[in-house]
C-alpha cells in the first residue's frame, strides 16, 4: 500500500501525530515515513537474511528457489548466512547497551575518585546494599571507598576475567545450571560481543545452531551484565525511582518557555541540563530573553530516564522524534546516542531548532558538537542552556503549532517502589497470582517501526491482555503509547478486568506499570528472578511473557533473545531477518523452547498476539497447580 492509499491518518493512532504530519506536508519537510515509502521495493535476500557482505569475495545472496546456487562464495548455505547475520544483529544491540552501561559506569567511578564535582552519588543505600548483595563490605566503610570497590568489580564484568558476572548471583540456581549445561553463562561482557564477531567471520563458526547459542550468551551478557549495571548505577547515581506525576505528549512543549528536548539513552547528559536547567542565572538569562522559563521534556529512552527519576515530560516516542521538531517550538534538542535519526538534523535546519551532539563516539553532520565528559559536563550543560535561550529570540510564532493537551501518567516503579508498596516482600504479588486477580505479568517493551501503524500495536495488546487481568509493565519507547491511552493512571484500571482493577484500586497504582528505559529491562529481569526464587521455581515456570510489538532495532533483538534465555516467551510484532533459514526460523519460534524453556512467537495482529500470550499464560498458571 502506498503512503497515499495509506492516508495520513492512518501512519499514526495519535492526533498530536496527525497534526504534525498534516504541518510536515506544509512545511516541505520529509519524515520517516516518505523515506519508507521510498524504500518500498525492499530486497527479498536482505529481508530473509540471506545477503552476506562480510568479505570481499562477496557481496554474496544465497538463492533459496529452484536448482540456483544455494552457497556463498566461501561455501556458506543459508542456514549459516542467516545465522551469521543473526549473531551479529544481536551483538550489536548487546553491545549498545553495554556500551552505555560503561559510560555509566566511567562516571560513576569518577565519582568514587573524586575526579568530578558534577555528580553525586544519590541513594547511598543502594550502593551499600548492591555492593553486600555482590560479596564487597560495605559496613563501616566510607562510601568513596565502596565505590571505588563496586566499579573495579563492574569493570571486571566487561572483562575476560571472570568466569560469570557479578548479578547471576541473581539468577535462579535451575536456570543457571541450564545455562551452564548448554555452555551459554555469560563470562565477560566485552568478551562475548567481541566472541560473536570472531565466530562470523569466514571460515571461523560454520555452525548455525552454534553461533545461534552465542548469540544467547551474548544477549544474556545484555541483560545480566550491560543494561543491569547501567541501570543499577544510573539509580545509584541519579536517584532509584519512586512513583510520581507527570504527562505526555507534544502537548508538553511551551509556547512561552525555551523548550529544549533531551533524546537519546543514558541519563548522564539529560541529567545535568537537569540541573544546570536550576541555575538562577541561567533562568535570569531566559527571563531577559523573553520566555517564562526553560522547559525541559524528554524523549525516547534518554527521555524514560528522566521521567523515571525526575519526572520530567516525554514529548514522545520513536515515531515522534521528527515530528516533535515540525513544532517549530522547540528551541533545542541535546542528543547523547542510539536511535537518533540522522533525520533531526535537516528538520532542525528547517525551523530555528539547534540540534547539539555530545559525544565523541556519536557525531552528527551539521550538529553544533558539544564534548561531555565527567570533569566538565555542568560547564557544558551551561553551554548548551545558553544556546537555547538565543535560539528563543529567532523563534518564528507564525510557525509555531503545538497540538493538544498533554495526558496525565504516573511513573517510577523500580522495584524497590514495587516492593516497598507490597510492604518489603513479593508475597501480596504471588498471592494475587496464586488467586488469579492478577493471572500473570507481561513485561511490553521497545521501539516504534513505521511499516506498522504507529502505536496501535503497543495499546491494543495492552488494553487486551489488561482486560483478562494481566499486570503490564512498560519500558522504552511503547511507555509513550501507554500513557497517551491512559493506561498510565489509576483511572486506566477502569479498562481492566475485575480482578487487575480492584488491585490496582487497593494500592492506588495503574494497569501498566512504568519501569523504564530499554536498559530498565534488567529491572524485569530482576523482578522474575524474585518471584522465581521466592516460589522456588525456575523462570520459565512464571505465568510471564514479554512483547516487542513494533520493535525495530538491533537492542530489540538482545532484549528479546535475553528475556527468550531467561525462560520467557517472547511475542515480536516483526520476524528479524531471519526467515531464509529453516533451521534458525524453527530454532527460534519452537527449538529453543525445549532446550531453554522458552521460544519466540510473531503475530503482527495484537488481538491474536493477546490470544497466544493468554493462552501461554494459562498454560503456565496450570502447570503450577492453578486455575489457568
Ligand atoms: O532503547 S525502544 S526506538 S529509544 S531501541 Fe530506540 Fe526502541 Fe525506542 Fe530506546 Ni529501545
């Protein structure tokens, strides 16, 4: 279908959306959704998996039909072809993670050795008790030398050193011994992202299911190692999250205030344009410049961060970065990194919109590049505020549309707020599961695609599964379409079905919870392992699924195989490129099932995705001797 015969109306759910698309066409500025359609005729080798340009005596196309050549020029079938592509897809979203995860923890060492007065350590307890959890002393201890201690242990976790990482201690002993059984126990960090790309390259790993077993060991890495230090230090640093108010939408944007967006992934920039944000003189300087102050709203997963831990406004989503920009409001947006559209910087130039990069391993032709470090990043927060505040007076009124009102949510449930608001125990939590008022969870996480409508996917299979009293919990990008539906309010109970709602109205809490950013999916992890321990179980006996209904990148995909390797069915809206082979296609929607208890399963529809994950759910609720 063409974007045309599509309509506008129907590229989105959302009338902020709509409204911005109908401007973008005004305004001559292209979205993504023309370059999609630009794209269309897309390649079927590509699309299945069967393209390979890993050497030089390609590019290679394996051709699945008739009596055609099925090998590569190295001799690589399909099944290889596919795999190696695989491997590489989720290590490059391992290593996304990860890689944040690091910067995370560079900052936090710096703390610990005093090399930075730009940041704190923020919840002390946490530190004291994630530092005992991991085996360090941490009584009678000053706090710089617990530090200095937890980051030495984290960055042997991204080494070659240990023979785990730190938080399998975490981990259920029977899903341990499977990993260890199947010998996918994530060792090093750093160690099996660089493994997987060793494996790929000719004449290295010629096994498909092989390297497909990697690639768990990588993404488990991911999720037990990458994004749960980047979360646990983030919380350590910035504050754990507690519930608290805000809202959502375009809506959010001031007509009267410097609106800058923040858009990207790790909170140490956000957060300190947080802060420098509260300097007097810097509100003095907005003042003289005409605005009622500097509005700060977030964006993708930078923007789940600070709402998580501050409560600040999300603009949007994935889909919504561009179209947050046809505004014409906003003054700037600060970006760190992953997931950026290379886009924003034209449409910036279209508006009076500064667009300002921060890191040296993300550069932006055409941004004004700003460096961040840990020593500086206040003087440079400053910096940018100011390049805000000039970019107010260029402002053009005439091309300022900012459509409807923002839409109320509430946020910040890590899990030490869950568990506080059960009173410091899980057991209310299994209870409910054992009397089925709450029948299972399922954790709705990732990104926006526009070959799908956007957002429709992500609402309706959470209103579906909340009516058959299913708890959600949101992260990343679908947090935005959850709270636009209302679903992000003690009021969204009202959509769900008896037994959900009148939990939700004894502990005053939403239908869908919000746990964070992509990298919060750790928090989930943590979760299942909680209740997996308390019942004695494995993970894989949890009545839990997790879904990527309009997932799109390489981070969706390690997200996704780590929560499948934990035991987790897993529901993609999307098949990855995969398809070209039967043995790794058959490996991930029914293999892996029997050797790690759980697979993956691809229904774009979300009526029929609620039906298989309610029917998972139901499964798993009997075999633990309850009603389904
Ligand atoms: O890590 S949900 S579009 S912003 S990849 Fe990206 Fe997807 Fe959004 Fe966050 Ni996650």
């Amino acid at each position: 279908m063409t974007k045309e015969q599509q309509g506008l109306e129907n590229l989105s759910i959302w009338n902020d959306a709509a409204s911005m698309l109908a401007k973008a066409k005004k305004d001559g500025v292209e979205t993504v959704w023309d370059r999609l359609h630009e794209q269309r005729n897309e390649c079927a080798f590509c699309a299945q998996g069967l393209s390979c340009s890993k050497c030089v005596m390609g590019p290679c196309r394996i051709n699945m039909k008739g009596d055609k050549r099925q090998h590569g020029v190295c001799g690589a079938d399909a099944d290889l072809t596919v795999a190696r592509n695989f491997g590489r897809f989720v290590a490059a979203g391992a290593a996304s993670h990860s890689d944040h995860g690091r910067d995370v923890l560079d900052t936090f060492a710096a703390v610990a050795e005093g090399k930075t007065k730009d940041f704190q350590i923020r919840d002390e307890a946490k530190l004291r008790r994630i530092a005992s959890e991991l085996g360090l002393a941490s009584d009678g201890q000053p706090i710089d030398a617990i530090a200095r201690a937890l980051a030495d242990k984290f960055y042997q976790d991204y080494s070659s050193r240990s023979e785990e990482l730190s938080f399998l201690s975490r981990v259920p002993e029977k899903r341990r011994t499977r990993w260890a059984e199947l010998g996918v126990t994530p060792r090093g960090i750093d160690r099996e992202v660089v493994e997987m790309m060793h494996r790929t390259h000719m004449g290295v790993d010629c096994d498909a299911t092989n390297i497909c077993l990697h690639a768990v060991r990588t993404a488990l890495a991911d999720g037990w190692g990458g994004s749960m230090i980047a979360t646990e230090l983030s919380d350590i640093l910035f504050g754990t999250p507690r519930p608290t108010a805000s809202k959502v939408n375009l809506g959010v944007l001031r007509k009267d205030m410097v609106n800058v967006l923040v858009h990207g992934h790790s909170p140490v920039v956000s957060e300190t344009i947080l802060a420098a944000a509260k300097d007097q003189d810097i509100l003095a300087e907005a003042a003289k410049a005409g605005a009622s102050g500097i509005n700060i709203a977030g964006l993708c997963c930078t923007g789940n961060e600070v709402l998580m831990r501050q409560g600040i406004p999300l603009a949007g989503n994935h889909l919504m970065t561009e179209l947050a920009l046809i505004t014409g409001a906003v003054e700037l947006m600060v970006v760190d990194y992953q997931c950026i559209m290379p886009s924003l910087v034209r449409i910036a130039a279209c508006y009076h919109t500064r667009f300002v990069s921060t890191q040296d391993k993300a550069k932006f032709p055409g941004a004004t590049h700003v460096p961040f470090t840990p020593e500086n990043a206040r003087d440079k927060a400053r910096e940018v505020l100011r390049m805000a505040i000039e970019a107010y007076t260029k402002r053009k009124p005439e091309r300022v549309e900012i459509p409807g009102q923002p839409v109320d949510i509430m946020t910040g449930f890590s899990n030490e707020a869950v568990l506080e608001a059960l009173g410091g125990t899980p057991q209310p939590l299994i209870d409910a599961i054992k009397v089925g008022s709450v029948r299972g969870v399922v954790g709705i996480v990732g990104c926006n695609n526009p070959k799908l409508t956007h957002d429709y996917c992500h609402t309706n299979l959470a209103k579906e599964l909340i009516k058959r009293d299913i708890l959600v919990v949101v992260t990343g990008c679908a947090t935005v379409a959850m709270g636009k539906a209302g679903l992000l309010t003690p009021a969204g109970a009202e959509q769900a079905g008896q037994g959900l709602a009148s939990v939700c109205k004894a502990l005053g809490i939403p239908p869908v919870l919000h746990v964070g950013s992509c990298v919060d999916n750790a928090r989930i992890l943590h979760l299942c392992a909680i209740l997996a321990n308390a019942l004695g179980v494995d993970m894989s006996d949890l009545p839990v699924a997790a879904s990527a209904p309009e997932w799109y990148s390489e981070k969706a995909a390690a997200i996704g195989l780590y929560a499948v390797s934990c035991g987790i069915y897993t529901h993609l809206g999307l098949p990855p490129h995969i398809t070209g082979s039967k043995t790794v296609t058959n490996l991930a929607l029914n293999g892996l099932e029997d050797v790690i208890g759980a697979s993956f399963a691809v229904e774009p529809d979300p009526f029929k995705a609620a039906e298989l994950i309610d029917k998972r759910i139901s499964t798993k609720r009997t075999a633990l001797g309850l009603t389904p």
